[in-house]
C-alpha cells in the first residue's frame, strides 16, 4: 500500500485508532483505502472493535527510531532528553546527520553501529550550538515545524 505504520492505539469506547504516514504525505485515499482493507482483516481475525479511525501523524509527527530521524534531516523538531543536560531537557532546532553515514550501509550488512545525531539550536541570539546525542538518549521526539499565520510551513 506503500505507507508506513506510525502507531497503533486502543482509546475508549472500542475506538481503535491506526496513524499512517508516506513519503509526501498522507492523502484521504491512502486512510480510506487502508480502512477497508484493516476492516477486512480484522473481521477475517476476530479483532474486537467498534469504531476504526484511520489518520496521518500531523504536523508535529513522532519520530522513534534511526530511519526515521534520517528521513528528516534538514526539519526542525523538539527533543526531549533522557537525562538533563545544562539543567534543561527540551531542544529544538534543525535535525542533522553525519556526514559518513556508514551506520546506514552497516545496518543494511546485518551490523549495528550506533549514529550519532545533531541538533542545531539557537542557545542564546544568534549563538548557534550543536547538541550530539543518539536515538537512546531521547525520551521523546516530534517534528517542530514553525507555521506562519497562514498556515503555510517556514
């Protein structure tokens, strides 16, 4: 169906609630069309549930592991750290990667390497600062795009 599964939730009331993203975005077709084929499986399986909502992460979508975080070098988002550096624990700034992304070709052999990731931040007016960390020092992360007025992304 070339989307991908962002996240699966069980809320009140029997509502199971499936986030899908793709590259480009998510489209109306894509959760109509991933409605009915879940609806068909899930009555196949015997999943109990009394409403389905099918919907794309939204603008301030989670980011979870390594492939995800390459996807969006370059985007602005928030990261909240395991453990506080400086006193504080929330950055936001510009995702980057590095240069030699061997992780990348290393994970595709079989092997694991751990990537460190950069975040470029404005720690005070105009002093940019790079904060170096990797996916298992987040305790959460999302995409931070800064919105003007109307609407459109900057």
């Amino acid at each position: 169906m070339d989307v991908e599964l962002v996240d699966v939730e069980r809320a009140a009331l029997g509502l199971l609630r499936v986030t899908i993203d793709r590259v480009g975005g998510v489209r109306i077709e894509d959760c109509e069309q991933v409605s009915r084929q879940l609806s068909r499986v899930f009555e196949v399986e015997n999943v109990d549930y009394k409403r389905l909502e099918v919907g794309s992460p939204g603008i301030d979508r989670p980011l979870r592991n390594e492939a995800e975080f390459r996807r969006f070098a370059g985007e602005r988002i928030e990261i909240k750290l395991r453990e506080a550096l400086d006193g504080r624990k929330v950055f936001s700034g510009t995702l980057t990667v590095p240069e030699d992304d061997a992780a990348a070709s290393d994970a595709a052999a079989g092997m694991h390497k751990t990537v460190v990731f950069g975040l470029e931040f404005e720690a005070k007016k105009n002093d940019i600062q790079v904060l170096n960390f990797t996916v298992d020092d987040i305790e959460r992360a999302k995409l931070d795009p800064v919105l003007d007025f109307k609407g459109k992304k900057r």
